[in-house]
C-alpha cells in the first residue's frame, strides 16, 4: 500500500498532460505549447519506472530484466496492434491520401522504431502535406527504446555507483540531453530531427529517474523535515503548475522551446510530482480528482486513438472543418474513448489476465482465469487477424503520394520548367546580343574600311531639286557617281528616267531615289521602279523633308516597300538627318544650304556603306 499511497496522484498528473497534448494537436492554435505534456509524460513515466526498478532491485537485490521487458511489451504493444490496422482500414474506406507511406509507418509503428523511421525518410512532425495516421508514434518509440535501457542504468548504477552519488548518474545524462537537443537545434529549420532524436529527448525520462531515486532516498530524512516538505511543496507544486500553464500557452516550436524551454517543463513536473507524493497534500486531493485519474488511467490508449480518428473525421466530413470543426472534435474525443475502451476491455485486459495467470493467479470464484484468458485471446486473435488482412488490403492500394503533394509537384515542375525556359531565353538573348554587338563591331570595321576607299562608280542618283543643289556635294563625297536629277520631279517620272538610265548604260548597282518632294508615293510606286530596273539592283530611296502634306505619305509609302522587300531595298533617312538640323535649310525649309548639301551627300554615302558592310559581314 505505502508506494500507491504516495504516487496515487501520478494519474491526475498524466490526465493533465494528456488534455495538452490532445488539445494541441486538435487546435495547435489556441494551445500552441500543448506539446509539453510530453515532457510531463516523460517525466511521470519515468519516475513510475525507475521506483518500480529500485523498489524491486532493493528487496531482491537484482532486477528480473526479462520479466521488465515482457510487462512493458504486454502494455504498449497490444494497444498498437489493434490501433494500427484498424486506422489503416479506415483510411482505406475514408481517404486513401492518409495512407501515403502506410507500410513502412506502420512497421516502424509496430517495431517502436516511428521516431527514427521518420528522421530517415525525413518526415515532420510540425509540418507536413498529407495526413499522417501514425506520426504520434514517435512518442511511444521513444519511451521504449528508454525502456529498453533503464534496467541496465538502474542495475549497474545500484551496483557500481556510491548511495550519494547515484542520483547524479540520470541527472548528468540528462543535463548531456539537454545540452545535445540546443546545440543540435537550428533556428529555422525543421526540428523534427531534435526532437524525435532518442539522445537529444530522453532528458524527460531522465529527470524522473534522478527524482525516484531522490525519492528512494528520503527515508533517511529526520521526520520534521518531510513535515515541512509536506506543507510547502504543495505549493510549490502549485506554483509549478501555473507556470506550465503560462508555458503552454506561450511558448512555440521555436528555440525557447528546444533551448531550454522543454527541459525546464520537465523540472517543473518534478515539483507537481513531488507536491502530490503526501497523501495528507491537498495538492495530492486535487489531481486525484476522478476524471483527471480515468484520463490518465487510460492516457495511453487515448493518445493512441485521438489523433488518427482526428484526421480521419476531418476526412470523412470536410465541410465542418470550419464553423463546424468544434464538432469534429467532439466526435474525435467520443470516438477516441470508445475504441479504447474496446481495445482495453477486448485485448489489453485479456492479455495481462493471462499473463497473470501464467505465474499461478486464479479467479475469486475459483474459477481457472487462464481458460477464461485464453478464450477471450482466441477471439481477439480472429478480430486482429482480419484487421491485418485489411492491413495488407490497404498497404496494396496506398497511393505513393498523396493528392495534394501530387498536385504541388504538378505545379512545381511547372514552374520549373517555366524558369528553365527563361533562363534557356535568356541565356538565348544574352548570345544573340553578343552576337549582335558582335556583328556590329564587324560591320562599323568594314563600314570603316569601305568609307576610306568608297567613291561613286557604282551608284547612280535619281533626284529633285534637292538633288540638284547637293550634287556638287555628292560629286565631291562620291567621284564618279551618276547623278540624274530636275528640279519639279515627280515620282511618277522615275520608272521612265530609270529605264532610259538602263538603256544607256547609267544604272548602275546601287539606284538612289530621291523624288518624294513634289508628290505623293505609294508602295506600289516603288514597286514600277524596281520593275524598270530589274533585276541585280538595291534601291536606296531617300525619304523627304518639309511642311507639305504629302511628304509623309511618300515616306511611309517608301517605308512599306523596304520592309516588303528588305534584300534589295533600303531607306536613306534624310528627314531624320535634316530634321535634327533644320539650320542647314534654306527659307523654304526645303532645300539644304552647303552644309546641308554634305549633309545630304553623306547620307547616300553612309547608307550605301552600311549595306555594303552587311554585304561583308553576312558570312
């Protein structure tokens, strides 16, 4: 009776924690420190252990390992093999996206191993784009692969270490915990690997086991003493219990959490724990509230429950994830109690039975509790059966991805090949504009070289009376050139000149154009002179300039033809010339003075020069 009348309150303590976790996971929002009641199960559970360890190594001076690891299987596993196919069957029915990575979760789930498999596979537990059922888990693989080593440390510490210095062997370990999860913690980043890691979490368990064997060791202590402990540790442990409150609601998966935070919650557990330990506590009276014991009576299985029936009522009623999702909780928290009161009441209880029956108990009426056992496990052992055949059934239809994580690809690919086409046009762009830069390099050197060299034996010029008053500028800047020009020409004249030219042997290459003063042209007027001129020529046609309102027409007629005929025809831009020098006309605004003139002359030069150097350069 002495260690249930001093831990009896160890289940209120669970139910507390219990209530965070769920509240957390169900709206992470309004609790976003719920997930510290981990650490007060850690802390608990550890506690219970290692007094259940020293209380057995003290009175029979070993510990019965096997037997340990047998008691602790027949705890935790028979929940999880009901609970693992029975979600995935309902995953299959409700929404196969909860079962993305089904086979591997589930024996990793099975085999205490979730915390690692979901740091192999890089999995997290603060984000993740599909419904994991058994992302919980890692929890319960944690604590057994503690519990697999907690004998060992409690043996050879009892045996090897002094009396005194015993506590201080859990503690160093877990203060090394505590050390590893801040050092090994990068802000920013997903600290699922921190906080699954065995050797950076265990810090939890091991706060507990330094607190049973502090506790192991206050028999020692003079009895006024333990009187005082027991006045003021309850509040202690009150106050303790308000600041994890405070706790929960402020702190957040962040470096005060994994940096201290988490740690702190475990020795804040330590004083609720050691504030309920007298039964005479009014501390001890509050947390042995009845709902707060079945709650942690059965924390186990509600933990296991709640989350996966969670996500799967989210499935099966997507329209209530709203307003409506308070009922979604409501049905995850009565759907959670109800499965595990059949799983304790169909296996779990079934199995200990049996379990006790196997070291000699009976029944109070005598009758043999290891038939009874054993019927009530045959006929688990049907309903587990079939639940792992749908297991099977549902591990064979998993999707490998999930829809949403499909649909992100789908669209991530896209936006990749998108960027990687810009960067091909770009990188594109950059070529054709060094190229260009290139080629214009290339042209201004043969454009160069044909200018020192160029005169006019190979042009002939068909003008107006611009014409006429630049040819001495032309004659000059190009010796040799034929220049065929009248003052009052019309366009409509030039397919005529063109052809008498030709007859007698005038026209030559290069037939400059320049009769876009006195009328209008059109395209197609430009078409009847390269007719005349056949074929072998380039026209080189000069836009006009003036105040009379055809000038423009011809020009854009004069623009339609070299675009409709770019490889033997170009625009000699004397408008734009004159016009950035208006000074150089005469009072009509029409015809140029000298300067005007060369300006006129090196324009049908400089024209000519540049087609000649693309001419060059096209190779």
């Amino acid at each position: 009776m002495r260690r249930t009348m001093r831990y009896s309150g160890m289940d209120g303590i669970k139910g507390l924690a219990l209530i965070g976790v769920i509240w957390y996971h169900l709206s992470q929002r309004t609790l976003p420190g719920g997930f510290i009641g981990v650490e007060v199960f850690y802390t608990v559970s550890g506690f219970l252990l290692a007094t259940s360890l020293l209380n057995e190594y003290r009175e029979r001076g070993a510990i019965r390992v096997g037997r340990f690891y047998v008691r602790r299987l027949l705890r935790l596993w028979p929940a999880l093999v009901v609970m693992v196919p029975t979600v995935a069957c309902l995953g299959m029915i409700i929404d196969r996206d909860t079962l993305v990575g089904i086979a591997g979760r589930s024996m990793a789930a099975l085999t205490f191993s979730t915390n690692w498999y979901e740091i192999a596979t890089g999995g997290s537990y603060f984000a993740s784009t599909s419904p994991q059922l058994l992302r919980h888990l890692w929890f319960v693989a944690l604590m057994a692969q503690v519990i697999v080593v907690l004998p060992v440390l409690v043996a050879l510490t009892e045996r090897l270490v002094g009396e005194r210095l015993r506590p201080l062997v859990p503690l160093a370990l877990a203060v090394i915990s505590v050390v590893l999860m801040g050092v090994l913690y990068t802000p920013g980043a997903d600290p699922t690997m921190v906080y699954f890691n065995t050797g950076t979490h265990c810090f939890g368990i091991l706060f507990g086991v330094f607190l049973a064997w502090l506790a192991a060791g206050q028999e020692g202590m003079p009895r006024f003493a333990l009187a005082i402990a027991g006045h003021v540790m309850p509040w202690i442990a009150t106050a303790a219990l308000i600041a994890m409150g405070v706790i929960a609601t402020r702190i957040e998966q962040d470096g005060a959490a994994f940096r201290g935070g988490l740690a702190i919650v475990a020795l804040l557990t330590m004083l609720v724990i050691v504030g309920t330990m007298p039964r005479s506590s009014w501390m001890h009276g509050l947390l042995c509230w009845r709902p707060l014991v079945l709650l942690g009576r059965y924390s186990y299985g509600l933990y296991l429950w709640h989350w996966p029936l969670y996500l799967l009522m989210q499935c099966l009623l997507p329209g209530w994830r709203g307003d409506g999702i308070w009922l979604i909780w409501m049905l995850t928290l009565v759907a959670s109690a109800a499965m595990t009161a059949v799983s304790w009441v169909c296996v779990e209880r079934p199995l200990l039975r049996w379990s006790k029956a196997g070291r000699g108990s009976a029944g109070r009426d005598g009758t043999d509790c290891r038939s009874v056992a054993w019927f009530r496990i045959g006929v688990a052992a049907v309903v587990v059966i079939a639940l792992y055949l749908g297991l099977a059934q549902a591990i064979s239809v998993a999707p490998a991805k999930s829809s949403v994580q499909a649909m992100l690809e789908q669209n991530q690919a896209a936006l990749d090949a998108e960027a990687q086409q810009r960067e091909i046009d770009a990188k594109a762009a950059e070529e054709a504009r060094h190229r260009a830069e290139e080629l214009a390099k290339a042209r201004e050197q043969a454009k160069a070289e044909i200018l020192q060299t160029m005169d006019g034996h190979d042009i002939t010029v068909v003008g107006d009376s611009v014409t006429v008053g630049s040819t001495p500028a032309l004659q000059q800047a190009l010796p040799g050139v034929v220049v065929d020009a009248k003052t009052s020409r019309f366009i409509q004249d030039v397919p005529q000149i063109v052809s008498q030219l030709k007859a007698q042997g005038q026209l030559r290459r290069f037939v400059v154009i320049s009769a876009n003063t006195n009328a209008a042209a059109t395209q197609d007027s430009f078409e009847q002179i390269a007719a005349a001129a056949g074929e072998g020529h380039v026209l080189v046609i000069m836009t006009g300039y003036g105040d009379r309102s055809w000038i423009p027409v011809a020009n854009q007629g004069a623009g339609d033809y070299v675009r409709a005929h770019p490889d033997s025809a170009v625009i000699a831009d004397w408008s734009t010339a004159i016009g950035a020098h208006t000074e150089m006309l005469t009072s009509d605004g029409i015809h140029p003075i000298t300067d005007g003139m060369a300006l006129y002359a090196d324009v049908v030069k400089n024209t000519i020069a540049d087609w000649m150097a693309m001419e060059a350069t096209a190779s």
